[in-house]
C-alpha cells in the first residue's frame, strides 16, 4: 500500500529522514516504532501531504502519492484536532463533507458509528465537555467515517481506559479485516504484540529494522526456553532464567548455547516433561535492544 523510496526530510541542519526506505503491504497491521524524535511523524505527515520531502518517493498502491489520495486515507494524529466550541455531530459531519461525503451519506454513518460505540449521548455536547477518552471517541470516528484504504493512527489510545481501548482495537482489527491497511504509531509494545503482523522501526532518521513481526521476533531469538514438568528438579544455575510452579506444573525459563534436544529426551523419558516452547523476544525487548545496540545483520 504504501512504499517510501530514499525518502528525506531535514529542519535547518537536523536531519528528520535520511533516506528512509519502508514496504507497508496491504492489507497489513503496521506498527511503525521508534523513541521520541526517531522521525516518525516526519514520515506520518509526508504520507498525509502535510509536509513535502526534500527527496525520494513516497508510492500509494503502486502510484506516485497524489493530492487525491488524501480521500483514501483517514488520519488520527498524535496531537488532537477537534474544535472544542463546536457540537460533536455538527463536527463530524463536516468533517465527513471534507472527506467527499454527501450530508445524507456522513449521517447514516455517524450515527451508525455513535451506535457502535456507545456514543449516542455525545451527539449534541459541545467537545470542551467531554473527556479526554470521550473526545478521543470522536476523533477516532472522524478518522475511519469515509472508509478510507489507509487508515494511520498515531497513539490512538490515548486517554482510553482499559475497557475502551480494547473496544477501539477490536475496531481497529475488523476495519483490517475488512481490507483496510492500517498503520499504528505506538509507544505501547504490548498493543503491537497483539494486533500488528508487520513491523517497522524508526532510530535517528533511519530505519533500522522491518518485515513480518513473527520473522523479526525470531531473527532476535536468544536460546531462551521454557520448560513444564511434573516435578521440580536442579537445572545449572547459570542456565536459569526463572523458576515457578504453574497451574499445570513446574516451569522453568533456560537461556542456552544450544538447542535442548537431549534435555527434552530425557524428561520425556522420565515422563516429566508436560510442556516445552522456545521463548521468542518480545517487541519491547526487540526496540530496547535495537535503539542501544543497532540492527543485528545475521539472517534467520
């Protein structure tokens, strides 16, 4: 859906991009990563013609990025955009028309949306009455009203209790289901563990890694295992990352040199083994160690 070649972009003397290069498939769940000031939103309002790059190419669906694309891609930013004096459903309706929705059409959605979303309550409040979740409500309907291919959202779940959030994501993965491309801009690594399949992350202008989270997670792997037996028994305690009884037996967390094969023969043997996996990376664990230390280069 999106492909950004050498892309640059510079503020006086800091450089923003330095020629970032970005494959975000269709039909996807994009997590764009990186710490404050990596060059994310640079990115984010070169993609929405907010800002133009000082070189490279950005392609929307195998196309040069033209101004009609706008129409196609609904855009929650970071920093909220809502006129505060203004009634809620006046506002998303204008908004609507602003997208190319007839009135009649930016209703029927509204209201669908204000139905969906428990929202039906906000219609004729003013925004400086609602809350920060409320409003955050609005602005994530005002995004996605028009049925855009890309929807991008940039920390969307911000001021949203656990019950909301969970809701917005829920929405989030069935409008992907329903094939709109999405691409989520997070500094929360568990929220990408869960809805993102592909990933891309942003350090200094550059990006450092990218490609199919499950990929990626295993190109970090570091011969952490975890093992659920039925008795508790002495592993070499340079080897041990954790040790705990579960509901369904004794876990143990091992990092190691190689894989445990003979350790698993073994405990089958004795018919103490219950449970084996390979513990992969999680993302946060991924970011911290990239931001530190840089891409790994070894192959999978």
């Amino acid at each position: 859906m999106i492909t950004a070649k050498e892309v640059t972009k510079h503020y006086g003397e800091k450089i923003a991009l330095g020629g970032v290069n970005l494959n975000i498939p269709k039909g996807s769940i994009y997590g764009l990563l990186g710490p404050n000031g990596a060059g994310k939103t640079s990115f984010i309002r070169i993609m929405n013609q907010i800002n133009a790059p000082d070189s490279g190419e950005i392609l929307f669906d195998n196309r040069p990025l033209q101004i009609k694309d706008i129409s196609s891609i609904g855009y929650l930013p970071e920093e909220r955009g809502l006129y505060k004096k203004m009634k809620v459903g006046e506002q998303v309706l204008y908004l609507a028309k602003l997208k190319g929705l007839t009135t009649a059409q930016a209703k029927e959605r509204a209201r669908m949306w204000f139905d969906r979303l428990d929202m039906r309550s906000f219609w004729d409040k003013k925004v400086e009455d609602l809350s920060k979740g409320m409003a955050q409500k609005v602005q994530f309907v005002t995004t996605v009203l028009h049925e855009p291919e890309l929807l991008i959202f940039d920390e969307p779940f911000t001021g949203f209790d656990p019950i909301n959030t969970n809701l917005i994501k829920n929405e989030i993965k069935r409008l992907n289901s329903e094939g709109a491309t999405v691409i989520f801009s997070t500094h929360r690594m568990e929220s990408v563990e869960e809805i993102c399949d592909h990933i891309g992350l942003i350090n200094n202008g550059a990006v450092m890694v990218e490609g199919p989270l499950l990929e990626i997670r295993k190109r970090y792997k570091d011969g952490t295992y975890s093992f659920t037996t039925t008795v508790p028994f002495d592993f070499e305690k340079n080897t041990v990352v954790s040790q705990g009884e579960s509901h369904t037996g004794y876990q143990t967390v091992l990092k190691l040199d190689d894989y445990p094969k003979n350790l698993m023969i073994d405990l089958v043997e004795k018919g103490q083994l219950i449970a084996f996996e390979e513990v992969l990376p999680t993302v946060s664990d991924i970011f911290i160690d990239i931001v530190q230390n840089g891409p790994k280069q070894h192959s999978l």
